[in-house]
C-alpha cells in the first residue's frame, strides 16, 4: 500500500515537473547565497544526493500525515520540505561543470570564473 502511494506521488511529480519548469527557471533567477553555494560546490555528489532526501521527504511526510492522522502538521511539514528543497536545488552546482551565474545580494550577475 505505502509502495503504491510512493509510486504515485513520484508519478505526479513526473507529470507537474513540465509545469512547474518555468517557475523554476524564475527561482534560479532570484538571489542567491553564495556562501551556500560554495559549500554546496564542493561536495557535489554529497549535495546532489541531499537534494534526492529532500525530495523524498516531502511524500513520506504525506504518507506520516494519512498514517497518523495528524493532517495539519503533516502538511506543515510537506511545505517546510519542499521549501527545502527549493532552496537545496537552487543553490546546486552546475550538472555539467560550466559556470553558472549567480545573482549575489547586491544585485549583481557573477560567475565563478568570472573577473572584475
């Protein structure tokens, strides 16, 4: 029963993900940390696979909700994971090694191999 429901939710998340792209692409715009960046940076199999348990957590706490019953907090929860989760996944490192320009809390575009 659990499997089916894990299932399904990864099934949804495969459907919304074509949706939900172009909002992602607008978080990735916005300010960044670069401290959390850097850290991120240099572990990035060890982020990426952080960023996997977040993602996870989001439907087990649904299933934690439906389970005991506690539907308030289970959604409490789901939405902290997720905003995780967001944060987690636009702070990543570059997938394929180029530079990826950030927007620091000035306001300004920087790239990491970028000079001034």
């Amino acid at each position: 029963m659990c499997l089916g429901i894990v299932l399904l939710c990864v099934a949804i998340a495969a459907l919304a993900l074509p949706l939900v792209r172009d909002g992602l692409q607008l978080i990735q715009t916005q300010l960044h940390w670069p401290a959390l960046s850097g850290w991120l940076a240099q572990a990035p199999m060890a982020s990426w696979l952080m960023m996997f348990v977040w993602g996870a957590l989001v439907p087990l706490s649904l299933i934690a909700m439906l389970r005991h019953h506690r539907n308030a907090l289970g959604v409490v929860v789901a939405l902290a994971f997720a905003a995780v989760a967001v944060v987690w996944y636009v702070h990543m490192p570059a997938q394929s090694g180029a530079p990826r320009s950030t927007r620091t809390a000035s306001g300004a575009r920087s790239s990491p191999g970028a000079t001034a």
